[in-house]
C-alpha cells in the first residue's frame, strides 16, 4: 500500500478507536497530507512518484528535510505538531505490520520556548463578571457562562457540549465530556449554581417553544434556541474584555488559565489541579507553577534578611 492510501487508513483508527474530536482528525489529516505531497512525486504520477509514496521509501533524513522546509515558515509548536502527526502515523504502520520501522523515532522534538499562559489578576476577573446585565436574559447567559467558566476550568468546547442533565444542583457538580470522550466531574461554586438558575428560569419559554426544555437539551443556548456555538462563546468573552477595560487580553482558554492559576495561589495542590482541570499528564499541568513562584520569590526578595 501507499502512503496516500496508508493515511485514510491511520485516520479510520483514530476516528473509530481513539476517539479523537474531529477537529483533532482534521489536524491529523492536514499534517500528513501535507508531509506526503512534500515526498518526492508527492502531487505526481509514473513508477518513481510511486515508488516514492512507499512507506519504505521514507527515512530519517527525508523527515529531517521535511522539517528543514517546514522551517521560517510555521511556529515552533506547529512544526512540533506536524513531526508528532508524523512519528504516530509511522508508529501505526510499524505496529500494524504496515512498514518496517519508525523514521521519525530518534528525530528530536523542536525546542521550545517557555510558555507562560495568559490570566486575570483576582481583581480583573471579578471586574470581567461585572460586565453582563443581570436584568436581561442574555446578560443572564453570558454571566453564567462566564461564573462557569471562572468556577470549574473547563475547556470552552466542554461548556458548549454541556446539557442540562449535566448540573447536579444538589451536589454541586458538574459532569463534563472532555478530550477523547473522556467524562470527568468537577466541583461547580455557589455564584455559579445561582447564575445558571437565573439564567434557565429567564429563557424557560423560549426553551418550551423550541423543545429545549429536556434533560437532554443543551444547556447554553443562542436566540433560536440552539447550541451555543464555542465562536458565540469566545467573541461574548471578548466584548466583555474590551467593554471593561481590562488591561489583559483574555481568551476562553485564558480563563481556564485564571481558574488554575488563582487555585494554586489559593494553596491547591498540584495533583488536585491536574484531576481538574482533565490533563492526563502532571507535566500540562506544570506550567500554571509559574505565578506561585513568582509569588514566593516576591515574597522572599521582600521579607529575607540575607536576600
């Protein structure tokens, strides 16, 4: 087989077994796609293009080249992403009988820079959930989505896919569908539970006319009554930033970012954050370390006698 058709291949695993979100899929797909018309006689025909699109014919150095192409053109992270695509589709034909070994296995990750997510100082963020009026229905919504946000961490894609099964009121609990379909539940605070309650009395008729009003029905929803799309959710995030002057420019995942940042400054341990916040590794979780840190070296530069 070819490598054109060994993709389709790889891309039916993931969707069937994985089960990978489409947009990951997708990523999948453009990246080799785009590796594959790179080879040589990648977007040709004859017997040297062919022989060529042979998963034998692919080494280290034409991966290494690929890279080299790759760049000045793209950021680090997204050459990064591209080998990563590259190295599980080879390790999905070598594991399968497919081809003969890994190419990409010894070829290093790109390195990169230190990333410090963006967030909202305490006072900002509160600021930020000033901004809806709580006398209208769709102020209601945007205040929900915003304490919700603010309350469990959860990713954007994950508020949207909410229904209204997913709230225990009683418990205080919210049972969420993350990456891979995995389902986790989280904690869900008191200003929250109170904003999604106004929130669902307020647009009650507008739920019962359009059929929205089951338990499976989702829970966030625009004018028509349909879901909320994660493009409605980040543009609302937006409108508030700049309607209250907030002097961080700050994005659905920017939230995410403050939920796990003011925790940790709160005195969360790190493992407790982790099982929150979804991340199957401790590492994901590491980078939110930052801001405590800082904390401490201020603290220390202030109050050490022999600093």
């Amino acid at each position: 087989m070819l490598i054109p058709e060994l993709i389709d291949k790889f891309i039916d695993y993931l969707r069937s077994n994985r089960g990978y979100s489409e947009h990951t899929i997708r990523n999948y797909q453009i990246d080799l796609r785009q590796f594959q018309e790179f080879l040589p006689g990648g977007e040709g025909s004859g017997e040297k293009a062919l022989a060529a699109q042979e998963p034998e014919s692919v080494d280290f150095r034409v991966i290494r080249e690929y890279l080299g192409h790759l760049h000045g053109g793209y950021k680090k992270t997204t050459i990064a992403r591209k080998l990563s695509a590259i190295r599980s589709f080879f390790y999905f034909l070598e594991k399968r009988g497919l081809g003969k070994d890994n190419p990409a296995a010894d070829i290093p990750t790109p390195k990169l820079g230190k990333y410090i997510p963006a967030y909202l100082p305490v006072d900002e963020m509160f600021r930020l959930l000033d901004g809806p009026d709580r006398e209208k229905p769709l102020g209601m919504r945007d205040l929900a989505i915003l304490e919700v946000l603010y309350s469990c961490g959860i990713r954007v894609s994950e508020l949207a896919g909410l229904n209204n099964s997913s709230i225990d009121f009683d418990q205080r609990l919210v049972k969420v569908l993350g990456k891979g379909n995995k389902e986790r539940i989280v904690p869900i605070g008191q200003y929250a539970v109170r904003a999604i309650k106004n929130y669902m009395e307020a647009t009650f008729s507008l739920r019962k006319r359009t059929g929205g009003d089951t338990q499976e029905s989702p829970l966030f929803i625009n004018f028509r009554g349909g879901r909320l799309s994660t493009r409605s959710i980040a543009r609302m995030i937006k409108k508030y930033e700049i309607a209250q002057g907030l002097m961080t420019e700050i994005t659905p995942h920017g939230l995410r970012h403050t939920f796990a940042t003011h925790l940790l400054d709160g005195g969360a341990d790190l493992r407790s954050v982790q099982e929150l916040l979804g991340h199957a590794s401790l590492s994901t979780t590491q980078k939110y370390t930052h801001v405590s840190l800082d904390r401490l070296m201020a603290v220390y530069d202030k109050s050490h006698p022999r600093k």
